[in-house]
C-alpha cells in the first residue's frame, strides 16, 4: 500500500530544482560543450587534463554549495540511513562500477542524453531504473528488509 504525505508533497520546488537542473546543464553544454555527468565530470578531476581541472572542480564546488546555501535559511530535514556501513560500500563501489559500465550516470544518461534523444542514453536509463526497481522489490519484498 502507498500512501502519500501530503505535508511533505512539494511539488512547486521540485519543479523549480528540475527547471534549475535543466537550466544547469543547457548552459553547461552550451557554454562549454560539455555533457553534466556527475560521475564523468568527478571521475575527470582525478586524470589532470590540461585546462579541465578548473571548470569541473567549480562545477563540483557548485554541487556542494547548494545544499549549504539552502542550510543557511532553511533547515534541513533529517538524515535517515536504513543500512549498515559494509552494506552502503558494496552499494557505493557497485553503483561506481555501473557507472563504469554505462559510460556515465543517471545525471549524463537520463538528464542529459535522454533530452538529447540519445538512444544509447534510453537504454542506460531503463537499465539503472530497472535495477533500482528490482533491488527494492527483492530487499523489501522478497527478503523483508
């Protein structure tokens, strides 16, 4: 059964986060044509390429910032883990290895590609929803988690 808290339902800032997001990325790629992958843009601070280092690492800072500046005015809500830390590192290393796989995230694939029309970006994008959709119903539902 799903029920929805109708105190927590927003969906005005989730419009204003998504059109910001969409905004992000537009200019992102047409400033600098680059594609807002996350994992691309993170994993590219660590190869020292010449002349990337500054424009991915104001980007990252820029990620971080956000919720700093939001703390600043707002509270935040609370934290809540349900998991243990070994079990959070096998799902960290296993989602860096997808990314690998993918040759990008849900960010690069399902933000960007997917506005892009990019049918490589369609199936990575099925592909990672998928697999989150079956880890829930087995956690959840199959092994009672």
């Amino acid at each position: 059964m799903i029920t929805i808290d109708w105190n927590a339902f927003t969906p005005w800032s989730a419009l204003a986060g998504g059109a910001l997001i969409g905004l992000a990325t537009a200019i992102l790629l047409l400033l600098n044509g680059r594609i807002a992958g996350i994992s691309g843009i993170v994993g590219g601070l660590f190869d020292r390429a010449a002349g990337e280092t500054g424009w991915r690492l104001t980007f990252t800072l820029g990620l971080l910032a956000g919720p700093a500046l939001w703390a600043a005015f707002h509270t935040l809500p609370p934290i809540r883990i349900e998991a243990d830390y070994p079990l959070l590192v096998v799902a960290g290393l296993l989602v860096g290895l997808g990314t690998r796989y993918a040759s990008g995230c849900t960010s690069g694939h399902g933000v960007c590609g997917l506005s892009r029309l990019s049918p490589r970006s369609l199936v990575a994008t099925v592909m990672f929803m998928g697999a989150g959709f079956t880890t829930v119903y087995v956690t959840r539902h199959l092994l009672g988690g």
